[in-house]
C-alpha cells in the first residue's frame, strides 16, 4: 500500500499529492518525499534545492512567480503552519489549457502538496497569520530567468479570497506583467 495518495485537478498536469500520516499519543510521523515512491505514482523528478517562506499577515499573496529555461521549475508545494490558497497557471503558449488555472486549499491540517510542472506560474494568498510555506523545485534559483505574472489580471479569473483590506504584496509582485502582455517563455 503506498504512503501516497494523488488526486486529479481540472488541469491534469497539476496533480495534488497527499502524504499518509501516522500517529499517536506523541504526534505524528509522515514521509512527505520519497522519490522512489513518488516516481511510483509517475512523479520522477529531481529536486535539487528546497525553499521555506513565511507570511506574517493574513492575505499576503506571493506570486504569481515561474523561472524560465534553462532554470525552469517544477514545485511540490506544502504548508507546515496554517493554510493558504494555491494556484497554478497554466502559461504554455499550445496547451488546450492555457491561461487557466487550477487552486486549492493547503495547509499544516490536510497535509496536501500540490505539484506545479514547468509551464506553470505560481502564487498563494494566505489564509491564516504566519503561514510557512516549504516547496520543493526542479531547477536552481536564476535571477535572470525569474519572472511573474500579474496576480490580479481579470483573464485570469482566480477568485482570491482577500480580506477586507485587501492584498499584501511586494513591490515586485505589483509590477507583473498581464498574461496579454507576458512573452511566450513555454
């Protein structure tokens, strides 16, 4: 019996993958990766470098950030504190999908990852205060292959769940291009 469960989103690309926990009257243990399980469910990836973020305020988006080749990036995304809403946008220039996207909750409680491919930009909102968000990915940082895309743009439809003061967001995030305006990177 695998550790694994995967589960199927509107895009099948973007896959979320759920590690089984174990516990007791300690806590509990979960093997959140293992490549030779992951590869297999059809997930053979070579991670090579993991990030961890944390979010003070409640509404803080991150994104929507993608690194282009040669330093392009898969994600297996999970939060260790609180919750966030996920997304993931389709930005390949010939897939049936392009510019739609795919979100779901994550969190510390339902212990679900959710892998992003490459071709994809990525962002979360977060719903709680101090969310920690740990991902995993495929290629190094690259400053100079690192790009976003405007978290706000109406194409794109996300319903982000924001508070009644609205996004924190970083200088950076602000200026994104429109996924009109991006230039063909997949």
């Amino acid at each position: 019996m695998s550790n694994l469960s995967i589960e199927a989103t509107a895009i099948p690309d973007v896959r979320i993958i759920t590690p089984r926990k174990f516990g007791d009257h300690r806590g509990f243990f979960s093997e959140v990766y293992n490549r030779r399980a992951f590869a297999e469910i059809g997930v053979d990836l070579d991670f090579v470098q993991d990030n961890h973020s944390l979010s003070a305020a409640v509404g803080t988006i991150r994104g929507l950030h993608f690194q282009s080749h040669p330093f392009a990036q898969d994600k297996l995304v999970r939060v260790t504190r609180g919750a966030i809403y996920d997304v993931a946008v389709d930005i390949r220039r010939a897939s049936p999908t392009y510019g739609k996207h795919v979100a779901v909750e994550l969190s510390a409680e339902n212990w679900r990852q959710l892998l992003v491919p490459v071709g994809f930009a990525h962002g979360f909102c977060t719903l709680t205060p101090d969310a920690e968000v740990v991902y995993k990915v495929t290629g190094y940082y690259s400053g100079a292959n690192d790009h976003g895309l405007a978290w706000d743009d109406p194409a794109l439809a996300i319903d982000w769940p924001l508070p009644p003061g609205g996004a924190v967001l970083s200088d950076k995030d602000l200026r994104h291009p429109r996924l009109a305006d991006l230039p063909a990177c997949f």
